[in-house]
C-alpha cells in the first residue's frame, strides 16, 4: 500500500503543454502532449498567431464539432501555448442548458469564474 502524502487533482486533459507547433506554426506528429487532428492544430497556430499580434484580444473563442474530436485538448493547448495569465474555462453543454437559471447567467458565471471577476452589488439601505 502506498502512502499518499498529498492529492493532485488530474484532468483528462492535464497532460497537455501547447499546441505541439514548430516556429512555423506547422504541426509536429506528437509534441506537448497532442497526437494527430494536424489540420485542426494548424488552424489552432493561425489562432495564437493572431491573438499574438493583437488582432483579436479581448474576444473569445468559440471551437465546435462533434464530440470526441478534439475541442477540448486543442482548446486548453492553445490557452497553454498563450502563457498562464491566459484564462481557460470548460463548460459542458449541460451547464448552459440547466433548468436552475437561464443561459446568460450560466455563460456569464462562467466567464466571470474564468477571469476571476467578481462582481459586488451596491445595495442602497434607508432607514427611517
């Protein structure tokens, strides 16, 4: 048996470093913790290309297809591949579509848990 002195929390996708691209962007076969979808990782370089640059900061991305494709790993490698400060954040489809609040508010929570905003509500009190 062996003695477990501290618990790490290990993802499907925790093994995942980068997008796996040489400096021309051009995909390696097995690199930073991706295997295959070579056309979907150069796309992915075009991407980190031109948040790089500065043409599309600020805005998110959006990545579909069906599932098993590969969304999620190319997703967390380009977030990887942008540097820590990059803020990263999966949500399932049945997050969005709970009964419990509405689909703003979910995507909202989302992104604010993301970019670790918080956002405290003024609340006027009247005595008298």
């Amino acid at each position: 048996v062996r003695d477990l002195t501290r618990i790490e929390r290990i993802g499907a996708h925790s093994h995942i470093r980068g997008l796996g691209l040489d400096d021309s962007l051009e995909p390696r076969e097995v690199s930073q913790g991706l295997v295959g979808q070579q056309s979907a990782r150069r796309a992915a370089g075009v991407v980190f290309k031109m948040i790089k640059e500065g043409h599309i900061a600020g805005r998110a991305i959006l990545l579909a297809g069906k599932p098993g494709t590969g969304k999620t790993a190319i997703a967390m490698g380009l977030a990887q591949a942008l540097g820590k400060d990059t803020p990263f954040t999966t949500i399932a489809g049945s997050e969005i579509f709970s009964l419990e609040m509405s689909k703003t508010e979910a995507l909202t929570q989302a992104f604010r848990k993301s970019i670790g905003v918080r956002i405290m509500e003024e609340t006027e009190i009247i005595e008298g």
